[in-house]
C-alpha cells in the first residue's frame, strides 16, 4: 500500500499502522514501545523484533531461519503440553486471517523458566487484500504466572473442581462480570476490582455503561441490544472504562450470554482485558507514522516549491500535522540580527507584536539545542512576555532552531494550547523538519544566485558588447582574447583580425615600454585606473585613450589574464585644452580690470586674485591657505571688527545667493585703511551646486573723500541760503510792522511765514547725510515747529508721528503747502478756546503718502472760495506741482493731499 494514499486517512488500528512499514520500521521506534513485538512473513519467518520480545523469550533468534518459524520462544506450548510451531497463534492467524486479541499464551524459555503472556496478533493484508503477514504484540500477564492448586485427594474431587473453579475465576488473568439484561452487575472478580480501583461492593448494582467513557457508551449498548435479542451470541468491543481515581483504562470486553434450556436469556458474562499498554503503543506507533508521513508529504511537496512562501506555507502544514498543532508560526534573522515573523497559522497580530525578536539563541550561535516550554505558566519568562504568550491562549510551545549552511538563520514555533509533554521522538520530527525547511530555504536561495549570477553574466556580455568603450581581454603574454564591437570601432581592427595577436600591436613604437609595465602590475594583482595614453588605429593614425586595466582571476583565485577598457578622449583632450585657454584668456581679462578681484572654492579658501587685489590688500594672499576675503583685517563701516567668517563673501558662500549693498573697511598690515564695497558671488556647476564663489572689491576711497567735500559744500551754501533766508524773514517783519495798510501788512505775516516753513525745511535737508532723501517724520517735526512759533498765542498742533522717506525734491513744496493749510485752520477752524488744536498727519502706505490737517471748524466749501484765496490758489499750485490729489471734508473739517513718495511724473 502506498503510504503518501494512506495518510490521507485518520490511522485507527495497529492493522492499518502495520500496513505501511510492517516490513521495515524505524528501529528507533520499534525499540521505543513499551511491549513486546515482533512480524512475520506469509510463510512465518521472522523479519524483525525488538529487544522486550527478546527479553520475555529468553533468547535470541534468527531472522528469516525456517527453523525457527512463526514464533521466537523456545518451546512452543498449549494447554501445559507441547505443539508443533505451525499450531501457534501466529500460524493460526497467517493462514485464517482473522486476528486474534487477549489470548493468554505460556511462554517457555531455554533456563527451563517459563511466563504468561497476553497476546494479540493481527494479519497484514496487501492492496489485493490477501495477506501478506502478521505482527504480534504480547506482554507479560500481570501476577507473573498461571494459577497452580494444589493437590487434591481423590474423595475430595468434586469439592476440589468447585474450588479450583472459584479461584480461577478470582485471579484469572481478566476481570469478569456477570451483567442482567439492564446491564446491571450482578458478580464480579478480584481482577476487575483491581482493574478500576472499586470493590466488589461498590462496582454491584451499578450499570456497566455508567462505567464508560460516554464516547464509547453507544456502540457498546447497540451491541449489547442485539445480544439481548438474540441476534448474536457474543461480540467483542474495545472501549475506555473509568477508574476510581478519574482515569480510565482501555479494555477488550468480549461479552458472552448464558441462556436456559430454552434459550431464555439469563445474564451475560463479560470477560475484559486490560490493553492500555498496546493501545498507548498504537497511539504511539500512530503518531510517529503521522510524524513520518507528514514528513515524506513534506519533502514530497517541497520538490515542486519555487518560492519562499510556497516552503513557509508547505513548513506549517507539516509542523502542524507531525507535531499535533493547529497552531505555528516560522521567524527568521533580518538583516540585523532580529527575528521577524515571516509566515504564520492562528497568530494575532497583537501576540506577533509583543513576542516578535525575542530568541532563546543569539545569531552566532553555532550548535543550537531545541527549547521546549510545557507548561507557559512556569516558564521564566518576563511577566509581560508571559501575560502576552496566555492571552493567546497557548498552554506550551516548542523552539526549534533552522539552520543553512552551518549558521543559524531562524526558528520555528509549534504552539499547544495546554500543557504538553514534547517526547524524544517529537522533538527528533521537529529536528528533521527544522533541516528540511532550512535545506529548501538554501536551495531556494542557492537558486537564486545562481540566476542572479546568470543573469548579471548575461547583461555584462550585453553591456561588454553594446558599449561604446573597447572592451579586450588578454593573457599573460599579452595575446587578445576578446574584442568587442567598441573596440572594433576605436581600432578599426575586425575581431577576427585582433583575435590571437599581441596588443602591442596597438601600441605606437614610441610607447612600447608601457605594456611589460602594465603587465607586471597585472600579474602582482594591482589594477590601472584612468592611465591616459596613446594607442594606434589601424590606419596608423594615433587616438588619445584612457586605460582601465584589471585583472582576470580563476575559481581558484590564480591571475590568468587582464581585461582592459579603453575610452577615447581625444574630444575631452579638446575641451581640455579649449577650456585652458579660456581660463588664460579670463586670467587675463581678471589681471586688466582696475579692481580688486579673487575667487574661492566652496569652503572660502582662495583659489585667485588678480594683481590689484594684492595692491588694494596691502599683502600678497596664500592660494589655498587665507580664507573668505584677500585682506589682512576687516571693520564694519562704525569701526568695529569684522570677523572673516562673518564677512559679505562667507555670507555669500553660506547662504548661496549675491550680496550687494554692503560696505566695509579693510586695513592692510601698514595700518592703512580702505572703504570699500564688495560684490561677492556664489558660482554653481550645471547641477547648480555650489562650487566657489567671485568676489569684486571697489575702493571707496575716492568717492568717501568726494562725498566729504561735496558734504564741506553743502554746509556751507546751507549756511549762506540760512543767513539769507533770515535776512529776508527780518525785512518782511519789519516791513509788516511799518506798514500803515492792514491788508498789506497781512500780506507781508503771510511771506514771513512762508520764509520760516521753507527755512524748516531747508534745515532738514542740509542736516541729513543722504544726499537725495530725507526722514518723513523729521521733515514734519521741523516744519510744524517752525509754523506753530507763527501762530497766534494759545493755538497748538499735534501731529502724529510720520513714516517713511521723501524725496528731497518734495520737500520745499510740501512744506509750503503744509504751512497754508496749517495757518487756514489756525485762522478759520479754531472757534473754542478749550479746544485749540490743529492735528497734523503724514503716512506712508502702498508707495504713496497723504498729509491731513484737521480742526474742529466748520469747514468750507473748496470750489466757493479756491478761487477768491491766494493761500489756496497756492496749494493747488504745489499740489499740481507733485502730481497731488487734494480733497477738502467739512465732517469732520480735514484737508488732505495724497502724492507718491518719490516727485510725481
């Protein structure tokens, strides 16, 4: 019978275990059950045995000897007298084949000693179902030996029978009980007594199904049913009883009925045998088959895995079925040293989380032994590993460490949910399962190399031919031994004209000397990188080249040749050359322009510098040494130290953009000092990485000594225009108080006036440093100081503060206009004494600037009298003047003019 067919099929009975491996069985396992056993072929020859059957024979016999047929004991008996071998048990069976169980058979051995034995054999049936031979399996009867009585006296015959019958009954090697046709126990041995723990008193009146396990009560009931209906006399059934203690047993129970003369049933006799040990032993047997045809189906399986996860899933159907699981799980090593779950049965992903990288060996271990955890609860574990592993509900887990190649690559876990005791023979299955799992894994990947490395081989021939380089390869002796189509097209030499000749045909007659040097480094293993040389085409012109040169090595590690690239460089021998004199002719163009320039690498160190530099410097700069800037020293504008790493060209290299509008002051090592601008700049490659940086310092020496004397100028025409300006205020103050006309007088306050407001303003403008522009909120504060000293006692002006810059262009006429408004307020919206106060504004928002001046007046109508007032016949002037939009409110009263901060147009 095929084993892979039968294991499809749950194994229920040695019959069907004997079936697979009756001829050959692992000796191991047979020297493992706990009885007796032994097999013979259909002619009775012994095949094999284990050493309890030679323990109780008392002897040693020879396998396959037709001398020694049917049975291994020394003398074969029946009934205390002797019989031929082919009246034994064993032959009875091989030529009815029908199984006998629980015969008690007398055992003689070679000492003149002889045993009891419970027999049981079965017959070995082929897929024909003929059979083709039988296993027995026999122990020793427990009491050791067969009842002896004692001798009788011949008047005493009859009383002597009766007794000898009583105690035959009492300590026959079985229990028996007589049972009415309930099932109630009416009579029961010694021997039944000791089987289940009860005395006789407790075991009467008691039902034999409430003894029984309740998995086996139906088919013991059914049969006992029939027997009480006369449909059979006697059967026999294997069934579990309970023992006092809360075991339980197995036992073979042949019940047989007693009827009267006329076929009435009486009671029913049942005589049971106590087969824990064989049935223990068929579990056994049973479960290491199982172990081996998960086994064979395992590697059978793995046969036609071409992935990782095919073998992981394959790996846990045969732990779970060898081992008894329904629950297991495969870890391996990462690539730093951690196990990780790789597959898994009946895991939760929280209990993956918690347990995954814990090992019980670290990954260096090089003879790693199973764990075997049988009882979770007292493992010594971490609590939190521990409460992790219960919640999970398994009760026991074994640790089998996966081995490749000699190293330790991972683990897999088979998982119980109570506890469980791992026995040799278990943990010998979970050892071959663990080597063929590993074994597969290597394949798989030794698979994968191997592909790996044909497929890398097949795109270096690809890319070795595809390539524009010439790629050769050649010997020691310097002969080709390959040629690509590069090679074709940067020599002009076909590849069967360059096969088998020297490359020094290559070589033009003047460089010669390079080959035996090219091969000597080759053949001490050293490579030639980037060699730039020249090399001869095949039309004799010559071809500037770049040489990679390395060696070819053997399985065994011996140099036997040299592969060489070779690339033309002759348009990058151009470029070279074309850039050189690009870099002279910038040199050049540097050293003619009348400023200081020098440039840097991206970290700041100094890589150029022109000759004016080193004049402007004081100092000739070390290249590659002086950091950020040529000169010796650096000061901000104020004075102040200027550190190197802080100055415009370390912030221009930093920061990666221009800097402009900077100013500093350098001082050479004689102490002078020079003002100077900088013009720093980052210089980027066509990635736009920063690779240096330009720097143009302009001396402000000059332009400072011109802004002085443009500034000496200034005063002084300030000072002049002052004066005059005072003079003229001091004539129209003089006139207007000698003037006998009112209206006249008015009209010389108002010039004297407007004299002052421009007078502010001009103090404001020549007081500034910048030449063009001035400070809105000095501006305001000036002229509003000035027009509030012209107004009449007891008016005040609060003005708000002003931002911005006006141009000075802007200035005079705004404060004239400023002026106006001002003194029209004073004049005309004053109207409450305690609340006398003109509010002045100038703001700057969006570019463009409005000036307001608000009273508390009722304020006018702009059309009705811009024509009968000079004063604002003058405002719309100027505001013309600035390109000015001019607005009048009257609630409140507030006059605005809104212009851009720079001169209109």
């Amino acid at each position: 019978m095929n084993i892979q067919d039968q294991t499809r099929h749950p194994i229920r009975d040695i019959t069907s275990i004997a079936s697979i491996v009756w001829r050959n069985p692992s000796a191991e396992f047979v020297e493992q059950l706990p009885i007796a056993i032994y097999a013979c072929d259909t002619q009775g020859r012994i095949l094999w045995f284990n050493s309890r059957a030679v323990e109780l024979w008392g002897r040693l016999p020879r396998i396959g000897d037709d001398s020694e047929l049917f049975c291994g004991s020394y003398k074969p008996v029946s009934d205390g007298r002797p019989i031929s071998r082919e009246q034994t048990p064993m032959a009875e069976v091989l030529r009815t084949g029908i199984p006998i169980r629980g015969v008690e058979s007398r055992v003689e051995r070679p000492d003149g000693s002889h045993i009891w034995a419970i027999v049981h054999i079965a017959p070995i049936l082929d897929e024909a179902g003929n059979t083709a031979g039988a296993i027995n399996c026999f122990h020793e009867r427990l009491g050791g030996g067969q009842l002896e009585l004692p001798d009788a006296h011949p008047d005493d015959g009859l009383r002597a029978g009766d007794d000898r019958l009583a105690a035959t009954y009492e300590h026959v090697g079985a229990g028996i009980v007589e049972i009415d046709q309930d099932g109630r126990m009416l009579r029961v041995n010694q021997q039944l007594c000791q089987l289940t723990g009860y005395t006789a008193s407790e075991l009467l009146g008691r039902t034999i199904f409430q003894e029984t396990l309740p998995e086996d009560v139906s088919e013991d009931r059914d049969q006992f049913h029939r027997q009480l209906a006369g449909e059979v006399e006697r059967y026999t059934i294997e069934k579990r009883i309970y023992r006092k203690d809360g075991g339980h047993f197995w036992a073979s129970v042949t019940s047989s009925s007693i009827r009267d003369a006329a076929g009435k049933f009486l009671y029913a006799v049942r005589v049971q045998h106590d087969i824990t040990d064989r049935k223990r032993a068929e579990q056994a047997l049973a479960r290491r088959m199982e172990e081996q045809a998960a086994l064979f189906a395992f590697s059978e399986r793995l046969q036609h895995c071409t992935s990782a996860a095919q073998v992981h899933e394959a790996a846990l159907a045969a732990i779970s079925r060898a081992l008894g699981c329904d629950r297991a799980s495969i870890l391996l090593f990462d690539e730093a040293g951690v196990m990780r779950f790789v597959a898994w049965r009946g895991l939760s992903e929280p209990y993956r989380r918690a347990v995954e990288g814990h090992s019980p060996w670290t990954p260096d271990e090089t003879d790693p032994h199973p764990v075997c955890v049988e009882d979770i609860e007292s493992a010594k574990f971490s609590d939190e590993l521990k409460q992790s592993i219960i919640a999970e509900g398994i009760g026991a887990a074994a640790f089998i460490p996966i081995m490749q190649d000699g190293r330790l690559t991972g683990k897999f876990m088979a998982y119980h949910r109570v506890p469980h005791c791992f026995s040799e023979p278990e943990i010998a299955a979970s050892l071959a399962l663990a080597r063929l799992l590993g074994f597969s894994l290597s394949r798989l990947a030794g698979e994968e190399t191997h592909r790996t490395a044909e497929r890398d081989a097949q795109q270096l021939a690809a890319i070795v031919e595809s390539s524009d380089d010439a790629i050769v390869s050649k010997n020691l002796d310097g002969v080709i031994q390959s040629w690509n189509d590069g090679a074709e097209r940067l020599f002009g030499y076909r590849k069967d004209e360059a096969l088998g000749q020297s490359i020094t045909m290559l070589i033009p007659t003047d460089r010669q000397d390079e080959e035996p040097e090219i091969l000597a480094k080759i053949r001490a293993g050293d490579r030639v990188q980037h060699y730039e040389t020249a090399r001869k085409r095949k039309d004799g012109s010559l071809i500037d080249i770049s040489l990679t040169i390395s060696p070819i090595r053997d399985r065994s590690g011996r140099i036997v040749g040299a592969s060489k690239i070779a690339r033309d460089i002759t348009e990058r021998k151009l470029a070279e050359s074309r850039l050189q004199e690009s870099e002279r002719r910038l040199q050049e163009l540097l050293a003619a322009i009348p400023a200081a320039i020098y440039t840097t690498d991206a970290e700041g160190k100094i890589t150029y510098f022109n000759q004016t530099a080193v004049e402007f410097a004081g100092r000739t700069p070390i290249l590659g040494s002086d950091e950020w800037c040529v000169t010796w020293k650096l000061y901000n504008p104020d004075g102040t130290p200027l550190p190197h790493d802080q100055c415009p060209m370390a912030i221009a290299l930093r920061e990666g953009r221009p800097i402009r509008g900077a100013e500093a002051v350098a001082e050479r090592p004689d102490g002078t000092r020079v003002p100077f601008i900088p013009f720093p700049t980052p210089l980027r490659d066509a990635s736009g990485r920063i690779t240096g940086a330009i720097n143009m310092l302009v001396d402000l020496s000059e332009r400072k000594q011109a802004e002085t004397q443009q500034r000496l100028l200034l005063n002084e025409l300030n000072h002049r225009t002052k004066n005059n300006m005072q003079v003229l205020q001091s004539l129209l103050a003089a006139a207007s108080r000698n003037a006998r006309s009112e209206e006249a007088r008015h009209v010389l306050e108002e010039a004297s006036g407007r004299i002052a407001a421009m007078a502010a303003a001009q103090r404001v403008l020549y007081g500034t440093t910048d030449a063009n522009n001035v400070s809105a909120d000095q501006f305001l504060g000036a002229v509003v100081e000035t027009i509030e000293q012209t107004l009449p006692a007891g008016v005040k002006i609060a003005r708000t503060s002003a931002n911005g810059v006006l141009s000075n262009d802007i200035a005079m006429p705004l404060a004239l206009i400023l002026n106006e408004l001002v003194t029209n307020a004073a004049k005309h919206g004053v109207k409450d004494s305690a609340n006398n106060t003109v509010q002045v504004g100038l703001a700057e928002r969006d570019g463009r600037f409005e000036l307001h001046v608000q009273d508390d007046g009722p304020g006018f109508d702009l059309n009705e009298v811009r024509h009968s007032s000079s004063g604002l016949r003058l405002v719309f002037g100027l505001a013309r003047q600035l390109h000015a939009d001019f607005e009048v409110t009257r609630t409140p009263s507030r006059a605005s003019l809104r212009f851009a901060s720079g001169r209109g147009a």
